[in-house]
C-alpha cells in the first residue's frame, strides 16, 4: 500500500498496471478494426456481383447483336467483369488479411497477404477498371460513327429490334460500374476530404468525356438532306460545341486541383483561392448549360429538323447537357468538402468547477501557469479559475456560463469513430493538414506584432561547455519545468477508494488539452443594435418584433463578457500551437453542433488578439474572422518604478486632476464587495444604459446585477477591486478592476454625467488606474476598445482583435458579415464617446 508521502508522477508512468489496458486496448483496436473491414465487405460483394451480372448480360446481347445483324459494336462489358472479378478477389485477401491477423499468436501458420501499399495499389486499378467501361458505354451509347468510315455504329443509331434492350442493358451495367467505381474509391480515399477529391476527379473525367462528346455529336449534325437548316437551329449547334469546349476547359482546371494539391495542403489559403477561382467559372460554366439546355428542349419538339437532323444529334443534346449539370452539382458538393477541416481528434465535455476541490483546482491552475501563452490581459492560472469559478456561480438573468474541458480521449476510438473516419489520425499533431499550419508560420514565430518588445542589450556569447556541464543544465531545465506543474498525489492517500479517484483524477488532468468556458446569452437580437428606419424595418420583420424572430439567436462567447477577454486557457504543452488552437475551436464547434437542439448555440464567438496563433487557426479550424473594435493598451514596462507624476510628464500629458482635487475628491478603492458597494457601482452602471438605450442602442449582451459582482468579489482577494471617485461626499464615478497576470483592466464603468463631467472623472478615473498598475508593478494596463482619442493620448496603442464566428445555420453565415460589426460594437461599447470626454 502506498503511504501518504509516496508521489506518484503526473505523466509517464511505466508501472505493470498501466500497461496491462494498454494491451488490451491494443487487441480491442484490432477486432474493431477487423468488424469494419468484414462491413465494408458486403457492400464490394453486392456490387462486384450486380456489375458482372450486368455486364455479363449486356456482352452476351452485344455477340448476339453482331452475329445476328452482321453489325460492329465494341461490347466494354469485358472490362466491367475484369473489374468486378478482381474486385471480389480482393475482398476475399482483405479477408485473409483479418483472420491473420486475428491469428498472430501462431507463428506456424503462414499466409500469403498483401501489404496495405498492395491493397491500394489493387483498388486503385479495380477503380480504374470499372471506370473504363463508364466512358466507353457513354461513347457506344452517343456517338453516331466512332472512326471515319462509320464501321461502328452507336447504340442509339441501331434501327433493329434489339436497340432497346441493348440500351437499356447497357445502361444499368454503366451504373452498376459506377457504383462498384464509387464503392472502391471509399476504401482507397476516405474520409470525406479524401472522397470528395476522388469523386471531383472521377466527375472530371466524365465532363471531359461528355464535353468531347458534346463537341462531336454538333461537329455535323445534318443527315445530308437538300433541305437548308435555319440560321437559329445552326447557332443553337455551334453554341453546343463551344459551350462543350468551356466544359472541357473547366474539367481540366478542377481535374489539376485535385492532382497537383496534397493532403496537407487542403486548408491552405492558395488553395481556397483557387477553389473559389474554380466554383466562379463553374458557376459561369453552369448558367450556360441551362441555356443550351433550354434551346435543345426546343430543338427536341421541333418538328421541322427531324427531316434534316440526325436523332442522335436532337436525342444526346439534352442528355449530355443534363449529365454535365448534375456532375457539376457532384463537384460544387465535392469542392465543399474538399476543404473540410480535419476532425479535432478532442473530446468535449461540461465540467463544474464546484464538484472539484480547491487542491484539484489548484491542480488546473498550475497547468495554466504552466502552458498558458503570454499575452497581454492573459490571467494567471489562478486569476482565470477564480473568474471562470466565479462566473460559474453568477445568476444572472439573461446569462447562463459553463466550463468546457477539451481533451484528448482515449487513443482507440469506438466503433462509431472508426466507421465514420475510418481512423486515419488519431491526435491533431499527426495530421499533416494541422501540422502545416505551424510549418508555414515557422519563420515568424518569434515576432512579435502585438506589443513592441522591448530591445534588451546583446548579451556575450556564453562560454563552451563540456558534454557534463550541458547534460546538468539540461537536467536542472528539465526539473525546473516539471516543477511548474502539480505533484501527484494532491493530498493524502488513506484508502484504496482515495488512491482510485486520485488516479483517475491524474489522468483527467493529463489528458486536458484546454479549458474553456462560454457564457451563453440565450435571446440575442441580431438587429436590436442597428439604428434609423432599417433597423426599425428588420426588427419587425427579423428581429425580436417579428412574428418567428430568425434573427434572435443563441449566441456562445467563449470569453468573458466582463472584461470582454478571450477564456480559453491551454492546461498542456505542444509543438504546434496553431494547430492545437484551431483543434480546440474545431472540437467545440462539433460538441455544439451534437447538442440537443434545445441547448444548442446557434452562433459562436472567439475574440482573439490579430496576428496571434488562435487569429491565424481560425479560418482552417472551420470558423469565420470578423473584425472587432482594437483594445487599448499601455505598455509599463519601460516605466518600472516610476510614479505617476514621472509616467505623465515622460508621455508630456497634462494632468487632468486639477478639478477634481477642488471639489475635495477623494479616490478610493475597495476589495470588500459589499452589497452597498455593488448596489452604487449598478447604480451608476444604469445610468450610462439607460442613457444608451433612450438613443436607440443597445448597452450590453446581458445586464449584470449586484449579485454577479459579488460573485467576482467572493474569489482571491485582491484579484479584483472596486474603483470610486467621491466629490463632495458624492460618488461620481466607479469602475472594477481585474488583475489578469501582469494587466490590470477595468470595465462595469459608471459616471454621474452631470456631476463627473465638469469634473472630467473620466480622466482621472484613467489616471488612477495607470497609478495603480504602476505601484503595483504591471506590465500592462487594458482600457479597452471605446474612446480611442483620449486613451491614446494618455499613451495606449491600439492592439488588433479579430472574432472568429461560427454559425450552425447557413443562412446565419450569410448574415454575420451584415450584422458582425454591430454586435461586436453592441458587445465591447458600454459609452458614448462624446459623454465620457
């Protein structure tokens, strides 16, 4: 038994216990994978049979058409049987291959199998085989004489008895080829992106097999009559044929697509570019089909040319042109797909932070003080559990926050997972398309584009070391970091059922990628914050006046709403930091889409910091950037030490105080959250949105109360504080402020407009709060993104904040670019700017 002092190490243990499920998950991962190739199986059988029966019939129909009628017809059914025999041939090794592998155990017993680069390499012929005769049957069935003396005629040429059965035989052995070609191509290119760059490219072939017919069957369409032709029904055939030659060209450039870019590439901006240049051209390409569409109906039920125009030529015009429209309905599906983000591999589920200890939150906290990125307004591990503990337990009405742990699951997935993804990757740090978000960033990692750095003097070059001084460097590195995180056991083991849940609470903690925490606002007005008679219009058609309200949503911001910071905070360490932030995006993206209707979000918001890693994964994890109002910044550091006097004059700003100092006013600040105290910071609060509302504005997402703040004074003391400024025994103005790791921000601001201006509380409450921040010793001080002018002026730079947005609805995805800006202004304003200054 394990006594109390034994520490147990939180990742890495090697013990006999831990390697034991290790197996078996090994030998479940097997049979799992064994029941998805014996499913996959009856779908190749079914097909191989129907394909060589099909063809098997149509060749039997052709030698009899040719012995009968003394005809030449190239029958392609021999292909398709090829196709289907090999088919079958391979599922009986694949099958081989699954009881051989049941049976490692006994090494006796050898088998002939095939390697995986083998099956591939069968498949991919198997597909190109039932392919084949798709396009032959395509030709046979359209083109009146294949070579120039006419010796093979077309099916639909024939003037026997046969022609029908022939055709219809044909037919339904051209599909049952195309589905054994589809079923094949599932094995080889799977998951979807890999299916949707199989299916473009077999849909490319087939365009350009259709376009040369196209071309061919309007080359000379007149049977040789004396009878001249209209002027319309010959441009109708010369537009055919050009109208065939776009089609080809557009084939061609979605064909190269498909080959020249790889895997990894899919979600690459070059390529989305070129996928838009291609849906703007097919797009064209489409209109035009309709058109001839429309004009060879026309010509289908003119009587007129039936003397004078060949049936094959009136007959495959409208055929050919329906096909090219719906395999262009397959590749506009297929280039949707084609960049589909890769599956986050992350699992997430709801925590509460109240069911956890205050040694396991502890726990967290060091995580994030471990592997939380160092960005301004960034909190410490335990300022951020203590805002997400305490946001947690806030009832506000308007406003419900939950905490979501993302975290990688266990590496054998279920049965579900493997038939859904075939199981290609199972962490985001193997997939290359996630890996190569960090590669391309590789050369500007260390810039930084946020905050000026400040230039530190070049140190010299240090002295060689010998390979012992460096390996106990390396080892003195190694314990420093690993001293970071939390020592297991988190506090005394007395019994098995302690021991059990300590383990399992390890590797909880070892298995968390990231905690997030999302306040849910559940009836939010898309249009409340757009003013005029437009505004008034779409609130009584869309918005919250309307009848069905499609425009009020349940919005997620995953940050907190005061101060509006991103509240994602990353408990592991990795390689690929980009890739990580779009797997986390991606995953609760997914966790919303699966819940219940009822709780589901409709919109999501991310606020992130421009040119940061979470700012570049957002556009490949699936979501959508929107520019948000720029924060407002002031960088301390190159003022350590100094007061405000010395910051003032170093900017040459001029102190706004004196006012105030003559009405006798008084700055006091508070960590006690009494009920007095919040009940006077709400009632200046109001008054700044009730001012807002009576000019048509919204104010904010959700109205805190006093409860809410003093929900955020119950956490550490000394995180959070209460701002007043008094003048003539009156309160004039408050704010809170939050100490976020070496930032303090302040947000909730009140002012008495008609006390505080004459007063310009407004500065003075800036003024204090840099006063503040400096005898304290922070590096930075946040105000925010209202009133740029005077915040500037007192020295703030603007940082870049970019929103990524996700929507579950495709016609809400359209709205966000109209409506993005107002919200993001709705969320992040809480002032006019003229009334503060």
């Amino acid at each position: 038994m394990l006594s109390p002092e034994t520490p147990m190490p939180l990742m890495g243990s090697s013990s006999a216990s831990t390697s034991r499920p290790a197996k078996q998950e090994q030998s479940h991962f097997v049979d799992l994978a064994t029941k998805v190739r014996y499913l996959d199986s009856w779908r190749i059988v079914a097909c191989s049979v129907a394909a060589f029966v099909l063809n098997l019939l149509a060749l039997i129909l052709n030698i009899s058409l040719v012995h009968n009628k003394k005809l030449h017809v190239f029958p392609p059914a021999i292909i398709g049987m090829t196709a289907a025999a090999l088919a079958l041939a391979s599922v009986a090794f694949d099958l081989l291959s699954a009881e051989a592998s049941a049976k490692a155990q006994s090494p006796k017993k050898k088998r002939f199998l095939f390697s995986a680069p083998s099956r591939t390499a069968i498949r991919q012929m198997i597909c190109f085989l039932a392919f084949v005769p798709v396009i032959v049957t395509l030709v046979m069935l359209t083109l009146q004489a294949i070579n120039a003396k006419g010796r093979f005629n077309a099916y639909l040429h024939i003037q026997t008895t046969p022609r029908t059965s022939l055709v219809i035989v044909d037919c339904m052995a051209l599909v049952a080829d195309i589905v054994l070609c589809a079923a094949m191509a599932r094995l080889v290119w799977w998951p979807v992106h890999r299916a949707a760059r199989s299916t473009m490219i077999i849909s490319s072939l087939l365009q350009c097999t259709i376009a040369t017919i196209l071309i061919a069957v309007n080359w000379q369409p007149y049977t040789g009559c004396v009878l001249r032709p209209s002027i319309r029904a010959t441009a109708t055939f010369t537009l055919h044929q050009h109208v065939g030659a776009l089609v080809f060209t557009t084939a061609i450039f979605s064909f190269g697509i498909c080959c020249a870019i790889k895997e990894g590439d899919r979600i690459n901006k070059v390529f989305t570019r070129f996928i838009i240049f291609y849906t703007i051209l097919a797009s064209f390409t489409v209109f035009l089909l309709f058109v001839i569409l429309g004009l060879a109906i026309h010509l289908l039920f003119d009587k007129s040319l039936k003397a004078i125009v060949t049936d094959a030529t009136l007959t495959c015009d409208p055929i050919l042109t329906g096909c090219a429209l719906l395999l262009f309905g397959v590749n506009f599906w297929a280039t949707h797909y084609l960049q589909e983000p890769p599956p986050s591999t992350l699992a997430v589920e709801p925590i509460d932070l109240n069911d956890l200890s205050a040694v396991q939150r502890e726990a967290f906290a060091k995580l994030i003080n471990k592997h939380g990125k160092n960005i301004p307004d960034a909190p410490g591990g335990q300022e951020a559990m203590s805002l997400m503990h305490a946001y947690q337990n806030a009832n506000m009405p308007g406003m419900k926050c939950i905490v979501l742990r993302v975290y990688k699951p266990s590496k054998v997935p279920d049965k579900s997972t493997i038939l859904s993804n075939m199981a290609v990757n199972y962490s985001y740090e193997d997939d290359w398309a996630w890996r190569n978000l960090d590669m391309e960033q590789m050369a500007i990692r260390h810039r930084s584009v946020i905050i000026p750095e400040i230039k530190e003097p070049e140190q010299p070059a240090p002295p060689k070391l010998s390979k012992k001084q460096q390996k106990k460097i390396a080892k003195a590195k190694a314990e420093a970091q690993a001293n970071g995180g939390p020592t297991m056991p988190l506090s005394p083991i007395n019994s098995p059922e302690e021991l059990q849940a300590e383990l399992e609470f390890a590797q909880k903690l070892e298995s968390t990628e990231a905690l997030v925490m999302m306040s849910q606002i559940p009836d939010y007005d898309l249009t409340g914050t757009i003013p005029g008679i437009f505004g008034r219009i779409l609130r009584r058609t869309l918005g919250a006046d309307s009848y069905f309200k499609p425009l009020c949503v349940r919005l997620g911001l995953l940050a907190f709403h005061w101060p509006f910071r991103q509240a994602t905070f990353y408990t592991a360490a990795t390689k690929r930091p980009v890739a990580r932030s779009a797997a986390v995006l991606r995953a609760v993206a997914e966790w919303n889409d699966h819940r219940p209707r009822s709780e589901r979000c409709t919109i999501l918001l991310d606020p992130t910091y421009q040119h940061g890693d979470a700012e570049r994964a957002i556009v490949p994890s699936g979501w959508q950037p929107s520019p948000l109002p720029p924060s407002h910044v002031i960088d301390l550091r190159p003022y350590k030490g100094k007061t405000l006097p010395e910051y003032l004059k170093a900017i040459k700003y001029r102190d706004q105080e004196a006012a105030f100092k003559k009405a006798h006013g008084e700055v006091l600040e508070s960590t006690e959250f009494t009920e007095t105290q919040c009940e006077e910071v709400m009632r200046l609060w109001r008054q700044i949105a009730q001012k807002r509302t009576g000019e048509g504005q919204t104010a904010v997402l959700a109205e805190p109360d006093e409860n809410m703040l003093m929900e955020l004074g119950g956490g550490n003391k000394g995180d959070r504080s209460l701002l007043f400024l008094r003048a003539d025994g009156k309160t004039i103005a408050s704010c809170v402020l939050f100490r976020l790791g070496d930032t303090i921000t302040s947000d909730l601001q009140g002012l008495d407009y008609e006390l505080a201006r004459p007063l310009k509380a407004y500065f003075v409450m800036m003024q204090h709060t840099i006063a503040i921040a400096l005898k304290e010793g922070k590096s930075f001080v946040d105000f925010g993104p209202t009133t740029s002018k005077p915040k500037i002026d007192i020295g703030c730079t603007s940082v870049g904040i970019t929103g990524a947005m996700y929507a579950v609805s495709p016609f809400l995805r359209s709205m966000i670019g109209l409506f993005a800006n107002k919200v993001t202004e709705t969320i992040t304003s809480t002032k006019e700017d003229k009334e503060k200054q």
